[in-house]
C-alpha cells in the first residue's frame, strides 16, 4: 500500500488524512525531513499559506520539499495550491515553484470569502466544492492540464505528477480529486 504524507504544521490536515485512507492509501503526518523519506506523495492542506512558509522556514523543510517535488508527486489544496505556484500575487510571496501556475491570493474578495459550489467536470459528474478565501489560478503554463474550472478559472489543474485544487475535497465526500492523486503514486 502506498504511504501519503499530509503536511501538518498548520491547517486542515486530519480531514486530508481521512480522505486520503477513503482513497486507498496509508496517510502519515508530516512534521519533518525524516517523515518525508517514508512517503510515497505528500499532500500540502489548505489553512495559510503565509504561516505555513513561515513554519517550513524554521522547521528547514523548503528544500527537503523543494527536492521531494523533483521525484514524487505533491497535491497542494488552496494554501498548499499558493505554496506549489510559480508566482504568488496579493500580495507576492515566496513559494516552492513547482507548478507552472500564477495564483492570487484571496481573490473572491472578503464579502464573499467562502462558498460552496457546484462544479463541473469533463465528462464526469458535478464536483461538489468548497472554497474557503480561495485563491484564483490566473495564470496556467503550457504543460499545465486543467481538469475542472469554475466561472471560467481553473479550480483543479495537473502537470505531470503534481497537481491542486483552489477548493477543499476533503470537507465533502467525494473521493474523485484524492483517488486521482492517489492513482499518481
Ligand atoms: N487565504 C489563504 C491563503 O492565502 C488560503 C485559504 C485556505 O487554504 N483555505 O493562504
């Protein structure tokens, strides 16, 4: 069985954790370096992605990810979607640069900061999604495929082995978005 790690410095990480063994794999917290080595993909949860750099500076985990990201695949879900950017804006911030994707940060504005929504999906049926102070993906590189958009942005992108959701699959039931990366192991 394969072993997905759930970074847990900060945020929502037990329900990923849950989703994650819904999918069909082992799901171990992820603190430090050493936890890493033992997984076979790593998801980054959503919570803030400004707290969780902080945390990765001072726990040195940029780079152990930064290397993680060479060979195994990474889901980054909302903060952990800002953290895998290329470019980070509103404001810029610092990210590990893994995924040809330009984000903005908080992008639905503050009145309407969290929605559910129905989203479609090709060829499949609606997802269900949560978005929480989501970020927009404004930006998408060449290798970057878009799996699901919503009011025209990408919600779901992929490129090779990595990939992110701006909404929040492990607060529904659904387990489309964790068996895909799951199946990217
Ligand atoms: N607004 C958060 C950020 O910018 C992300 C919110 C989330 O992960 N639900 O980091």
């Amino acid at each position: 069985m394969k072993t997905v790690g759930v970074l847990a410095l900060q945020g929502d990480f037990d329900a990923h954790r849950k989703a994650v063994e819904r999918a069909g794999a082992r799901a171990i917290e992820v603190r430090t370096a050493a936890d890493l080595s033992q997984c076979d993909g790593l998801i980054l949860p959503g919570g803030e992605s400004t707290t969780i750099l902080k945390l990765l500076e001072d726990e040195k985990l940029l780079e152990p990810l930064r290397n993680f990201g060479q060979e195994k695949p990474i889901y980054g879900t909302c903060a952990g979607a800002i953290l895998l950017a290329r470019e980070v804006t509103h404001p810029v911030q610092p990210s590990l640069s893994l995924m040809d994707i330009v984000v903005e940060r908080n992008a639905y504005g503050r009145q309407i900061d969290s929605r559910i929504a129905r989203v479609p999906v090709n060829g499949q049926d609606e997802l269900e999604a949560v978005f929480i102070r989501a970020p927009i993906i404004r930006r998408v590189g060449g290798e970057v495929r878009v799996l699901a958009r919503y009011h025209g942005d990408p919600v779901w992108v992929e490129q090779g082995r990595h990939m992110v959701t701006t909404f929040h699959p492990e607060l529904t039931d659904d387990p489309r978005i964790h068996r895909h990366f799951v199946d990217k192991l």
